[in-house]
C-alpha cells in the first residue's frame, strides 16, 4: 500500500512545506559540493614557483634536504598549497619587541626557579 495522506491544507501551510523541502534539498546539495571542494588539487613544481616566488633549483634544493613538505609518487613530486602555506608561516621571524618579551619571561622564570632553590 501507498502512504497517501489526504487532508484538507491551506495555500499558506503548503507554501511553507514546499519552502522547507526546498531549503532541505539546497542544504544536501551545498554540503555535497562543500565535501568535494575540500579535496585539495595538487601542486606541480611550476606552481609552486608561482606560489613561493623560488626558483626550481632552490624548491628542488628543499626538497633534497626534506626541508619543504613534498610528496613523490612514480617519480614525481607534488606539493600541497595548504602545507606550503604552513611551512612559510613557521619561518616567522619574532620582532624585536616579542624577543624582549621571550627574554624577559624567561629571565623572570630562571629568577623564580632560583629562589625556591635557596628556599
């Protein structure tokens, strides 16, 4: 048997079902585009010079020494714009004012270590 459900509805009440059903099926559809975007397309070695500004020798100089986050497959490398942009962010030089700071906090916890030693 079929689940037919006869009842009287008003014009307004199945303006909202319809909407509803609509926004659902949107949400499904974006949330299925939103999986298939977040699958990150490879990089050659000639974007990656676009992307860092190096030269090939220099990349391939990283890669030889591992230094830059790189994956080879059949003997080719590729590389993730993602990591690539993790890597360049941890080369961050500290300012001189945030290497004051570093030094300060550590001279105040050496100075604090001490005196519960003599305690």
């Amino acid at each position: 048997m079929n689940d037919v459900l006869l009842t009287p509805i008003r014009l307004n009440e199945l303006e909202v079902l319809i909407e509803n059903s609509v926004k659902r099926a949107l949400k499904k559809s974006d949330s299925a585009q939103n999986n298939t975007e977040s699958v990150e397309t490879p990089l050659n070695m000639d974007d990656l010079q676009k992307l860092t500004g190096y030269s090939k020798q220099t990349l391939y100089g990283y890669c030889q020494k591992s230094s830059i986050p790189h994956h080879k497959k059949n003997g080719r490398l590729f590389f993730f714009k993602s990591e690539i942009i993790n890597w360049i962010k941890k080369g961050k030089q500290m300012t001189v004012n945030e290497v004051d700071e570093a030094a300060d906090e550590l001279l105040s916890s050496k100075g604090k270590k001490s005196n519960s030693l003599n305690k």
